[in-house]
C-alpha cells in the first residue's frame, strides 16, 4: 500500500504562484498511489495568496485521479453569497473502496492570545491484506499552542477508543444503521503536524506508544529529512521536519519505507510517500 502525503497550500508553489497542475504533475510522478492524503485544499475561497478565489481544487483534484474516490472533510466552510459554498481542509483521493467515513472536527479550545483555524481529521477504514486498516490525515493548528495540544491528545483519544471498540462484540447488518462494525485498531495518521522532531509536542504524540512514528521506526535516531524551508519559499527561515507519518504499533512492523521527496517546489511544504508491506 503506498499512501502519499502532502500540504499542498492550495497549489501555491515556494515562488508564490498558484498552480495546481504543477502539484498534479507531481503526484501523478509517484505512480500508483492507494491514497492521496492532501492538506490545505481550497475550494472557492477568496484572499488566499496567489488565489483569485475561483479555483474549486476538490473538483480539480477528483478530476485529475478519475481512479479514486474524493472524500472532502474541509474545517472551513462558508456560504460564498452565491448560493454555493467556500471551503479549506483536508482531502483524500482513494483507490478502491472504502468502508466507515468519519469527518472529525478536532478541538478548538478558546485562545485569545492566537488566531486559528478549525482543524479536522479524516478517517477512513480500508481493505489491507484480508483486514482492514484506518487510514487518517490530518493538519494541526499552528499558531495556537493550547489547541495544538488539546489537538494531539485527540488524535490519541481516537486511537484509544478504536481499540476499546474493538473490545466490545458487535451484531447487526452491516447496511443497518446500528450495524457499523468495530474500527479495525491498526491505524496510520499522516499530514502537517506543525511541530518539530524532538519538541514537546513531539514527544506527547508518541507517548505510551499509543502512536509510532514511521521515520523513527525506519530509520532510528537518523535526523528527520526536512518537510519545509528547502526551495526559499517565505516560510519558514530554515529548513525543519513537521509532516510526518505515525501509526500504531501493530501497524508498525507493516512499514517498508519513507521518503520525503524534496525535489518538488510546487508548495512549501514536500510530499511525503510511505509504503506498507503489500
């Protein structure tokens, strides 16, 4: 399974201009990929820099991949005056068919000292070697420390509540309202986590093994190949690790790679592929 993950900042290249074939060019340089994990996808929305609000980069995107299934789950969404509406958040393209969706709003704790976005995370649970996986994207809030954090207890409180799910025997039809069955405990979670290998936050993702970092468990104490700050975009000042992919431990021993590529300067940020055993 080869997931790729990346902040595409609406198709805004390190020299500022907006370009969403470029960022498609790049993904489709992969290869075949079974899921897209993008994050900062806009849809409509004005004043992002670059943008002159009328690029709809869901559509483009689902457009571009015909061979997999768009599953939107913006944090941001207003009506645009028009009667449509404007959109901002995460976007997965999968290959194949999915089982249980879930659009999660992440909290958002009242920080007067720091403007911020909603953050959400998508979830969704796919077929893996005879059982099932949940595959996860996320991007947490960079400015405010308080809901990062709150942010990253959450995305642990998931995956702790998953395996007490799994716990409790269910019956039902599947097609039945009531009838979803237990989301499988292996997980991965990819996506812009706006904090640095080594920072407290770092270490409070990854407490109690709840969730494991895939670069760690590959490559040991190496130093994490940075994610932003390679092509002189006007952030950051330096170059830095903060996407990452975590899974659980039972996913872990699943892993065959993770490469960030750092060729493309179609954003800010650089795609990271990962491959779990096929």
């Amino acid at each position: 399974m080869r997931i790729l993950s990346w902040n595409i900042q609406w198709g805004r290249g390190a020299d500022g201009r907006v370009d969403l074939d470029r960022t498609i060019e790049r993904i489709r340089a992969c290869g075949a990929l079974d899921a897209i994990c993008l994050q900062e996808v806009s849809r409509n929305w004005p004043g992002l820099k670059g943008s002159d609000g009328q690029l709809d980069g869901p559509a483009r995107l689902a457009a571009a991949f015909p061979d997999h299934l768009p599953i939107f789950a913006p944090g941001l969404e207003q009506g645009d005056g028009q009667g449509g509406l404007r959109a901002f958040g995460n976007l997965m393209l999968l290959a194949g068919q999915p089982g249980s969706v879930f659009r999660r709003l992440l909290p958002a704790p009242v920080d007067p000292q720091e403007r911020s976005l909603q953050r959400t995370c998508l979830e969704v649970v796919v077929p893996f070697r005879g059982h099932e996986v949940r595959l996860m994207t996320t991007h947490l809030e960079y400015y405010s420390v308080v809901q990062r954090q709150a942010q990253i207890e959450a995305l642990r409180q998931i995956q702790l509540d998953a395996h007490a799910e799994a716990a409790q025997a269910r019956s039902g039809r599947r097609e039945s309202l009531f009838g979803a069955p237990p989301r499988p405990t292996a997980a991965l979670v990819c996506g812009d986590f706006n904090f640095a290998p080594g920072s407290g936050d770092y270490a409070a993702m990854g407490r109690d093994a709840v969730w494991v970092d895939a670069w760690r468990r590959l490559h040991g104490d190496r130093t994490h190949a940075p994610t932003v700050g390679l092509h002189g975009a006007e952030w950051p000042d330096h170059p830095y690790c903060c996407d990452f992919a975590w899974v659980s431990p039972a996913l872990a021993d699943e892993l065959r790679s993770i490469e960030v590529l750092a060729d493309t300067a179609a954003s800010d940020h650089q795609p990271v592929l990962v491959e779990l055993r096929s």
